[in-house]
C-alpha cells in the first residue's frame, strides 16, 4: 500500500483521470490507483450518440441509457459498473 501525503497539498491530495476502455454492454473494471479510498465518483467524458441510445421518452424502453457509478471502494482503488455502453466506455473520474 502506498501512502500519498504531500505536505503542500494537505493531507491526501485527490485524483482526477481519465479512462478509456474498448467495451460494450454490462459489466465491471476494478481501477487500481494504490492507496486505499475512501470515496470515487465517476461521469461520462463523452455523450454518446442520440440515434444508439435515445432516451425514453421518445418511446424506446426504459433502461437502453448508457449508465455508469461506483460499485465498491477498497484498499487499492474501486470497482465501476457500466451498463448500455454502446461502442467504447469513456469516463473521468476523482477519487479522495
């Protein structure tokens, strides 16, 4: 386990990044970031196109929305469940 303090910063400093991953469908990616966290939050980098996932109110079932928030945190990262990613998963995300 790797400790992050920096003194200038404060105590323990957030990290930001980005992420790019060839995916379709459901399913999770465990992201390593080496020191225990305490919380994770996650959105989109992209919107994804309107004619693949069309929100419901213009009668396509509920539940074709690409989806995407953090499962689980632990002592080396968190876990990101992603749901309807049509083509390739592209997200930013700030871990403390």
């Amino acid at each position: 386990m790797r400790r992050r303090i920096v003194w200038k910063y404060g105590d323990s400093p957030a990290i930001y990044g980005n992420l790019i991953a060839a995916v379709q469908g459901d399913g999770d990616i465990k992201i390593v970031v080496g020191f225990p966290v305490s919380s994770a939050m996650v959105a989109f980098s992209r919107l994804y196109c309107f004619d693949i996932c069309p929100p419901p109110q213009y009668g396509y079932p509920h539940g074709s929305q690409p989806e995407v928030f953090v499962n689980n945190v632990d002592d080396d990262g968190f876990t990101l469940t992603y749901k309807n990613i049509p083509d390739t998963l592209d997200i930013n995300y700030y871990v403390t």
